[in-house]
C-alpha cells in the first residue's frame, strides 16, 4: 500500500502506544470537539480530519480490535467510519428552520442597508412557507385516459385524496395546494407534488392525445370483412373490418384518445395483423396448394431489385 | 426530503423513547402534519449531532441545550451572510455593467467627432 499509507491511530490522536483507555478516551473528546464538522460548519478540511481521528477512535477505544492492531494481525484502513451526511450539509440549506436570528438580531435595528437586510431576513424566517412534500402515485394506463380518484397513504399514516384528471401523462406532477406542512407566522403551507407514474399496459399505446393498439384478427375476418370487438379504455366498442383488410391496415376510432384540453378528444388507432390459426387447418392448407393465383401474387415485388 | 420513522431512526442511531424525549426538550422540532409527526433528512442529522455530543464527547443535557443554542445562531448568520454576499454580487454585477455602457458611449462620442 505505497503511497496511500494510512497514519498511525496512536499519532493520528497523539497518545502513546501504551496509553490507557482512558487517555485514549479522553485525547478523542479533545480533538473532536474541535474537529467535529457540525461545530465547524464552515471549514470543510474539517470533515476529513475527524473522519480520520474517529477512525483512529473507534480502533483504539474497542479493546479486541485494539489487540489485534496491536498483534499486527490488522492494519489501520478497517478503521475508516462509514461516511454519514452531517447536520450542517442540511442546515445550510433552506430547509434549515432550527436556525435563530439570535446572533444578529441586534443589527437589525438601524437604519442602514445592513439593518435593512438584517431585518428582511429575520421576517422571511418568521413568515416561512410550509414545506412542499413530494409523493409518487403509480397508476394504470386506463385511468391516466378516463381519471378518476386515488387515495395515498402517507408515511405519517394521515391519507391525501388526489383526483387525477383524464388524460394526464406520465411523469406529470399534480400539485395540491396547501398540503405540505404548515407554515410558520404569516407563511402559508406548503404544497404536496405528486408526480404520477403511469403504468404500461401491454395493450395501448399511447402517441400525443391518441392511441394506439394492435389488435389480431383472423384470415377469415381479413378476407371478408366483420364486426369485430375493440377494447378502448372507455370499454370495449364494435367496429367494422372492411373485406380484404391487410396486416399493417390501421382504422381510426373517433374521439376514443386522451381527452385534449377545449373538450375535444383525441382517436384510437387500431392497426390489424392478421394472425393464422396455428396449425393450419388441413382445408385451407389443400386450397392453398392448389391455388394458382395465390402463388402468382408477389407481395415483394416493390423491394425487389 | 421527508423520511419514515424507521429510517429516522436507522439514521440518527437513536430509538423511539430518545426521539420522543428530545422532542420533549426541544432538541428536535420536526413538522407535525396531521397530528403525525413528519421527519427529516433534517432532524435525523440534528438527532445525529445531539448522539455524538452526548456519547463521544460527554456533553451533559444542559451543555447539549446550549450547544444547539449556538450552533443554531451560526447556522442564522450563515444564512445572513449568504444572502448578503449574493446582494454584492448582484450590485458588483449591475455596476460592471453600467460602466461598460459609459465607456462605449465615450467611445462612440470620440469617433463622431472628426
């Protein structure tokens, strides 16, 4: 290990290899004291330095470990403390409301731009709006075309409504006003943000405002046309398939999409594919091979160089 | 960010009965929603904080108070600070700017003059 050789623990808290628990003990509260990073929320070399003296701390203060560091039968980088988020990281923030104006409250008093400043930010604390709590709801392909109306369970164990307008696409957040936490002074509260995931559904698709779907139909349903049923997520409608439909033959139904803002509605797109009965029926597969005109007919006949 | 109980207290390293306790005190003051309790990143880093004074370094309940006390007026005049130092920032900023659109007027002036 050259190079990223790790310092002593007896240095690193600058106490004899023989020293006592607690001289040990007592070497670390000194140092941490000064070094610990929430009581030096500015100096950011100071993260650095206690992990290594907590480090060298948590090897000497656990009498086993300590004898085996000792025995050199391990070495000082199984010391490192896994790292944690301190308070300061948060507190700077502005999610910070434990922070007091006590330290500078005075200044606020005169009447030059410093007071001025002082004062302003003594009132947006004292008028601070709630928090805005984040939520995810998943829901199904269906609903995000027809909406309708979700109950979250919260981790606090309260509920919130959410009514889900139609149409509404993934990834889209609802903003409910007022149901984050509450505000301090003349701040109201904040917002709840739902962010609504919308799960896929292995029948739709969906492209703007329309739909789309593939729906298998017959070789007989293709040949001579039929009413066919259709789900839509409105429900199921019948629609006619004309005689002599292909596969890739795409039929619009109208106003059976996402609602489109004004009212209107988007279409569904229904693209046919013709699905043969597997395995083939014996009479279609004679008629097949005596069919001279099938055989003539190239499908291919555009692609072909 | 709001975070379960559970993971408050995986967190924070303290258990149910001290996260009450020092709500009690004041130590922690999470929002409260509809009479439930909302934890934060926030509070479990405090509640972290509050841990290692009282363990590591032997700070007694009424040094824990005053501990808070002054690390929350730091945090205050952090705050201040910031504020104050992008108000500069946005004044040097406009001043800069002023003082470019004079010099080019200077220029443009001594040109039109031959």
């Amino acid at each position: 290990m050259a190079g990223a050789r790790v310092k002593n623990p007896y240095d690193i808290l600058g106490v004899a290899p023989a020293a006592s628990a607690a001289e040990i003990q007592s070497a670390y509260r000194k140092l941490a004291k000064k070094l610990h990073p929430d009581l030096n929320p500015g100096d950011k070399g100071a993260e650095e330095k206690f992990k290594e003296v907590a480090g060298a701390y948590d090897l000497l203060s656990d009498p086993e470990k300590r004898k085996r560091y000792d025995a050199g039968e391990i070495d000082e980088s199984g010391a490192e403390r896994p790292q944690h988020q301190y308070y300061r990281d948060f507190a700077d923030s502005d999610f910070g409301h434990y922070a007091s104006d006590g330290g500078f409250a005075d200044f606020a008093q005169g009447d030059d731009p410093f007071a001025d400043l002082f004062r302003r930010s003594a009132e947006a604390r004292a008028n601070r709006r709630g928090r805005d709590l984040h939520y995810r709801l998943e829901i199904s392909f269906v609903e995000s075309i027809t909406g309708g109306s979700e109950r979250i369970t919260l981790p606090t164990g309260g509920t919130l409504d959410v009514s889900i307008p139609a149409g509404i696409v993934d990834g889209q957040t609802l903003r409910l006003k007022g149901k984050g936490t509450p505000g301090s002074g003349k701040g109201g509260p904040g917002d709840a943000l739902i962010e609504i995931e919308v799960r896929p559904d292995p029948r739709f698709k969906r492209d703007g405002d329309d739909i789309t779907i593939d729906l298998p139909i017959s070789l007989s349903e293709a040949v001579l046309g039929g009413k066919i049923r259709v789900p839509t997520p409105t429900g199921d409608v019948t629609m006619t398939v004309p005689a002599g439909a292909n596969s890739g033959t795409t039929l619009r139904l109208k106003g059976k999409g996402a609602p489109r803002r004004g009212g209107a509605r988007g279409d569904e797109f229904v693209k046919l594919r013709i699905v043969l009965e597997k395995p083939i029926d014996p009479d279609l597969r004679a008629f097949v091979s005596n069919w001279e005109a099938g055989k003539a007919f190239n499908p291919r006949e555009d692609i072909a160089r | 960010m709001t975070i379960d109980t559970d993971e408050f207290l995986a967190r924070s390293g303290i258990d149910m009965r001290l996260l009450q306790q020092w709500i009690e005190r004041e130590w922690l003051r999470p929002d409260r929603g509809d009479a439930a309790l909302i934890l934060s990143e926030l509070d479990a880093a405090r509640a972290r904080l509050i841990r290692d004074l009282k363990g590591d370094f032997g700070v007694n309940d009424e040094g824990v108070e005053i501990v808070l006390h002054l690390v929350d007026q730091i945090h205050g005049l952090r705050r201040v600070l910031v504020e104050l130092r992008r108000d500069m920032q946005t004044t040097r900023r406009s001043t800069i700017r002023r003082t470019r659109v004079r010099k080019v007027g200077q220029i443009a002036a001594k040109r039109r003059r031959p």
